[in-house]
C-alpha cells in the first residue's frame, strides 16, 4: 500500500490497503496521522515517532518495523518504507 505525510499539518494521504492494515474502514478515516498512530502499540510509538521528529530529519529513505493493534485479533507487524522529499524552501 502507499501512503503520503504532509508533515506541516499532520493530513495522510493512504490507500485502501494500507487503511486494512490498520483495521480502518475508509469510511471512519478523518485523514489525520493521529488516527493511525493511536493504533500504534505503545512500546512501537518512540520509534515511529523518530521517523518524523524535526532533529532526525533529512532527505532520503526510511525503514521500520513496529506493530498496530487491530479491533480483532493480536497485534500486527507492519514494515514502514519510505522516503522523504524535500518540499518548499528545501525542506523535508
């Protein structure tokens, strides 16, 4: 699945199927970060967290593994890819 960050306000752009793997209908999703994150388990969110947080950032890949909690069923792995583009003014 693919996702996008819009890291000056915090909207997500995700396709269905990342949305599946979060054990979020399209329907109930607001758009926000917040939401997929508070599926996060807790022990998971420092690291992800990391990710994202303004003295780690620096143009180019990224990769994670951590673990969502679904309304049914154990937690789930999930492995974060991604890459950060610079955006206006040359900045992540």
């Amino acid at each position: 699945g693919g996702f996008g960050l819009a890291m000056d306000t915090g909207r997500v752009d995700v396709d269905d199927d990342v949305l599946g793997l979060f054990g979020i209908d399209r329907a109930d999703f607001d758009g926000k970060v917040e939401t997929l994150l508070a599926r996060t388990v807790p022990e998971d969110l420092p690291s992800l967290m990391s990710v994202v947080e303004a003295d780690h950032m620096s143009i180019g890949e990224r990769e994670l593994e951590f673990r969502v909690v679904r309304p049914t069923g154990p937690p789930r792995w999930l492995r974060l890819r991604g890459r950060l583009l610079p955006g206006g003014e040359g900045r992540p």
